[in-house]
C-alpha cells in the first residue's frame, strides 16, 4: 500500500500494501495513481525475487484456484499466473482503481480470463464469496489490516484442505543510497526514515511483525519461513532512478515535520528534477530490503 500520503487507502509511507480500504487525505483516486505507479516500479525491479518466492513455495498440491489478497496493481497475481500456467487467480482489493489497472493489464497480456477481480475492504467482518482456493497468497498486505487475527482465521476457513497461505512481509521500506550520501548531509536517508517511526506506529503497527505465532493461533501449521536478502544495483534496471524518487518523495510527507530544515533542503533536492544531485541522475543507487515469506498449512 501506499501512503505518505497523498495517501492512499492505507497508511504506510511508500508502497507496498494494497488491502484493505479507508483513506487518510488526499483524494483516492489522486492517491491511486500515485500508488500504481511505485506498485508498477516495485513489481518492476523486485520481478526476479517475487519468481523465486513463487517457485520456492513447499506445496502439496499445484494450485488450480488461487486469492490474492490486497493485490495492488497485480505483482503477484500476474508472477502466480505465470508460475502455474492452468491456475485462476481471483484479486482482491480496497482500490477500484487498482483492480481496474490490473483488468486492463490482464488483457494486454492475454489472460483477463483467468482473472476475477473483487473490490472489498478485508478489515469487514464478512468477506465476499472467495472460493475455495488452493493457495491464497498476501505479500505486503497483512500488515495493514486492523484485525489481522480476524483475516487470518477468516483465510483459515476459506483454505480448501490440503491449501497453504504464503504471506510475504517487507522488513521496512526499501533503502536506495549509499550511507555517505548525499554529499553534505550523509546519512540522510536512515534520519528520514527514523522520523517516520511514530507514523508507522499509529498507522501500521503490525508492520515488521512476525507472522508465525499469529498464524500458528489462528491455527495454521506454519511449514516454512525464509527470509530473502534484496539488494539489485542500480545500473541492473533504470527504473531504479524513478523507484527511488518515487518512493522519497512519499517518505517526505511523513518525515518533513520531523527533519531539520538542513535535512529537508538535501531531501528536496535530492527530488528537484531540475536539480544535477536528483536522485534520478545518480549512477550509486541500489535496492536494499529484505522480505520474509511464511508458508503455512491448514493444520
């Protein structure tokens, strides 16, 4: 999801959940658009890793129905499509705007009919008729649920027998410049981060939380746990340039009231596209994150 905010619909500075509804400012659909291009740049640049999650997953049987939970702009619903060439996937989302670029994805690529999509907040009690999946798979969305205890029971009942539930979790937001960086101010990026902690408290607590205990009581046998290490060169994908300005310039609403006035000054720079120092013109940028996927049975 997104969030600074512009906001979308969740509250978390920068881009990766989709799920479930709301909204903190902004107008939605400004919020949207926003959001589906860093979703578009992320699914983008993190295309290899988001592969091997979905070849990596411990099933026991190949999955023919599969839910994507909070699915943004369809990262994962289109590298599952791929993954298991006679699967159905049913998307679902907050964003109708979301859902609506994934449609007109799917078609572009010849697969709308192995697509459903459904608009729903997953934080309401009563969930729409979902199927009887095989897998449901939920990367960077279950830490905007309000009740995640809720929608993991409520995953629980929706599973078929022999279904896993893949949850895949990003530990924090992604870094992207060295650590001396920018000339004058090094270590800009950490502070901005930092300042906003008390954000993601109030907003996203359960951000960075691990999800084996909770899918362990909301009785799942959680099969696996692995933690992958994302760090791709700059010069690996131009769409790095644009994922970090992108996503800095996200961080900065949450982080401006928090920064000194010499730590914003480098921050807007750092965005000035008229500026030589843009981040977007830099040549030492990377992709440093890591995400942990738990993959869990119905015990």
């Amino acid at each position: 999801m997104t969030q600074a905010h512009q906001h979308t619909s969740h509250g978390d500075i920068g881009h990766h959940g989709h799920g479930h509804g709301g909204g903190h400012g902004g107008t939605q659909q400004d919020g949207d658009s926003g959001q589906a291009e860093i979703l578009e740049l992320d699914a983008e640049v993190l295309a290899e890793h988001i592969a091997s999650i979905t070849a990596w997953l411990p099933l026991k049987v190949e999955p023919r129905q599969i839910v994507d939970l909070g699915c943004g702009t369809g990262a994962g619903t289109f590298a599952l499509l791929e993954r298991f060439p006679e699967a159905h996937v049913t998307a679902v989302d907050a964003s109708a705007g979301h859902l609506q670029f994934l449609r007109e994805k799917a078609c572009a690529r010849g697969v709308s009919d192995r697509v459903r999509t459904v608009q729903t907040d997953l934080d309401t009690s009563r969930w729409p008729d979902l199927g009887t999946p095989d897998l449901v798979w939920a990367s960077a969305s279950m830490h905007h649920m309000a009740h995640p205890d809720r929608a993991l029971r409520s995953v629980h009942e929706l599973l078929a027998p022999s279904g896993m539930f893949a949850v895949v979790e990003l530990d924090g937001f992604p870094r992207f410049l060295p650590a001396d960086a920018p000339e004058g101010r090094p270590g800009l990026e950490e502070r901005a981060h930092k300042a906003t902690d008390s954000f993601h408290a109030e907003h996203v607590p359960h951000r960075g939380a691990d999800w084996g205990p909770m899918l362990a009581a909301a009785g799942f046998d959680v099969q696996d746990e692995r933690t992958i290490t994302v760090n791709i060169a700059g010069n690996r994908s131009e769409a790095v340039g644009r994922y970090a300005h992108g996503s800095l310039q996200r961080i900065r609403g949450a982080a401006a009231p928090m920064l000194s006035p010499e730590d914003l000054a480098a921050l807007d720079e750092l965005l000035d596209v008229n500026s030589p120092h843009c981040v977007l013109y830099r040549d030492d940028l990377a992709v440093r994150t890591e995400r942990t996927v738990w993959a869990a049975h119905r015990s």
